[in-house]
C-alpha cells in the first residue's frame, strides 16, 4: 500500500491518498445506529481517477448482491482491511455487543 500526503491550499488541510493493491479488500464499518458492524469482501476491479481535490481516486468493485450493499451499506464510509478479515471481525462484535452482518 503506498500513501501521499498533499496539502490542500483551498481548505487549509492534508490530504492523504491511498493506493490499494488490487487484491481481496474487507470492508467494516458500524451500522448508523450502532447495532451491527457490517462487513462487505470484495476485490478491486478498477480504480478511477478523478482531478477533484475532494475525491481522486474511487475502487470500482463488484460484489454478488449489489443491490443488497446498496440498500443496506448507507454509507461510502467504510474501514479497508488488506485481506479476507471476516472471522478475525467477528471478535470486535460480540465483544461490542453488536450483530455480525456480511453483505455480500
């Protein structure tokens, strides 16, 4: 994984911007009202690249229900773990106290 770090003139802040290996990627992240750590496997098929200062790189990845991430992942905020990281994450929700939900 390489990182660069920018500043960002405009917004008086730092950037840095990831580059991930296009290899199996885990997802996490809480539920928005903190009652499942939902986790979605995947690998990268694609990064496009953007001139924005806000957003210059998107993974563009396929997951077999689509429409299922989409409905219930409602946010583009999500932790990367480098690997398949499913069994070692169900530790941290029942140590939460919170469901364990793969969308796949």
């Amino acid at each position: 994984m390489a990182f660069r770090k920018k500043y960002d003139r405009a917004h008086r802040s730092s950037v840095v911007d990831a580059e991930l290996p296009s290899s199996l990627l885990t997802l996490v992240r809480l539920s928005p009202v903190l009652d499942a750590l939902q986790v979605v496997l995947y690998c990268p098929r694609e990064v496009a690249r953007f001139g924005s200062p806000h957003c210059g790189a998107v993974a563009v990845v396929e997951v077999r229900g689509s429409r299922e991430v989409a409905e219930r992942l409602y946010s583009h905020h999500v932790a990367v773990a480098l690997g398949d990281r499913r069994r070692e994450l169900g530790m941290p929700s029942r140590a939460l106290g919170v469901r364990y939900e793969e969308l796949r």
